[in-house]
C-alpha cells in the first residue's frame, strides 16, 4: 500500500485522498518552472498542492492552486495550512474553465490530463485525473492565454508525443515556446516526458540538454536530476 503522505525538505504532502498522488512528473516541472518576477502564479490541476507549494517555496509571493477534485482540494488546503505557507496558496475548488477572469498572471503551471478519453475510459476521479475527461489541450490554452499578463508564461509537462499537437494548439491561441527540456527515463532510451514553457511573445525557442532521470537502475538518480530537485527532495 502507498504511503498516505511524502516528505519533501521543507514540507509533507498528504495525497491518500487525493485523485492523483505524488509522483516525477509534478516534482520535475515544480523544480524545473521558475517564478521569476511573477507576483501572481496560478498551478492547474493542483492535486494535492505539490506545485503550488514548490511555487511558494521558490518565493511567490501568491499562488492560486486550482482543483476540480472536491476531496483533492480538500486535502490541497489543508497541506497549504500545514506549510510554512498558508498566507501565500489559496486553493480554489472548481473547473480551470470558470476561473474569473478579472486578474491576470505573470506565471501559469500545469501538469494537465495526458490521455484522450477513449472507449470503456472509467469515469471516476482518477481517470478523470489522468484523461482529457474535464480539461482538453484547447480548453486549457485557450483560458490561460486570457489569464496571462502581456510577460506571462505558461509552464507545462507533457509527454513526448503529445508536443506536436499540443504546440500546433499553443500558436493558435497565440502562445509560443521559449524553453524545452526533454526528459528520459534513463541513458539511452527515448524521452517520455517534455518541460515546456510558451509565452505570448514569440522570442527565442531555448531548448535545454535533455535530462536524464536514473542512471543505472530504479532510484538511482543522476547528477543532473539531483541538482535539479536538491531543494526538495529529502536524500538529495
């Protein structure tokens, strides 16, 4: 049975009633996306709060944590009461969709849904978690492209074969990549995962060296995986 909880340097995560549990790919793009001078970041599809609370950590002064899930965004509120900072995440519950939109952003997270609803797709909170059930790719980049500030950015985690189409959607709603990583699971095997950042200002595309996850077997992590999670992760 998994652990209720998971223990990060600076603070714990109870995820035992939440959809979706604690896992890489929320641990890689809250290390990898950077607040910069953002004032106001909002992370979509929060779960149990990992991203917002690594968004706190890396000194947002306010962070808005989305859940559709009602017992997710329970439990996102009261890990954000249990944190060093209940004064900086508000967790609000409902649909990305009907977020009001009388605020802008300067940074938006998400680790969105991976998988296309297909046929016999079980409609409960953790299929509707991991499959494009309640937030489809257009649905997501349409409403953050209207709560971005002209500087914004939107930072996701994808994987790899869902870009293309994600990328095409991106430019019509008037987004663009200004930063990638791509991300495999270990030496010489294919990327899974691909960090993407896109803002409305079609700079420069940077794309950084690819990232290793294990070198050498399970849990054996690499150096570059470690300096990247170092300020999280307990044994780092």
């Amino acid at each position: 049975m998994p652990s209720p909880s998971f223990r990060f340097k600076r603070f714990t995560l109870w995820h035992d009633r939440c959809a979706m549990k604690v896992g890489t790919d929320g641990v890689l793009l809250g290390a990898w996306a950077e607040p910069g001078t953002a004032q106001d970041v909002l992370d979509i599809g929060a779960g149990s709060g990992l991203i917002a609370l690594m968004m706190a950590q890396k000194g947002a002064p306010r962070v808005v944590a989305v859940e559709l899930d009602g017992p997710s965004a329970e439990q996102a509120a009261q890990n954000v009461l249990q944190s060093p900072w209940p004064g900086v995440v508000r967790v609000w519950q409902g649909r990305f969709q009907d977020y009001p939109e009388d605020r802008r952003f300067g940074l938006l997270v998400s680790n969105p849904p991976f998988f296309e609803a297909g046929r016999g797709a079980k409609a409960d909170a953790r299929a509707a978690a991991r499959q494009n059930l309640s937030l489809g790719f257009e649905d997501l980049l349409a409403k953050s492209a209207r709560l971005l500030e002209p500087q914004g950015r939107l930072c996701v985690v994808l994987p790899e074969q869902a870009c293309p189409a994600f990328l095409k959607l991106a430019r019509a709603v008037g987004l663009w990549p200004i930063r990638s990583r791509r991300v495999c699971p270990k030496p010489g095997a294919p990327p899974k995962r691909v960090l993407l950042e896109l803002s409305g200002q079609d700079l420069s595309h940077v794309e950084e060296p690819s990232l290793v996850i294990e070198d050498g077997g399970r849990l054996r992590f690499t150096e570059d995986y470690r300096r990247l999670a170092k300020d999280f992760y307990l044994d780092f």
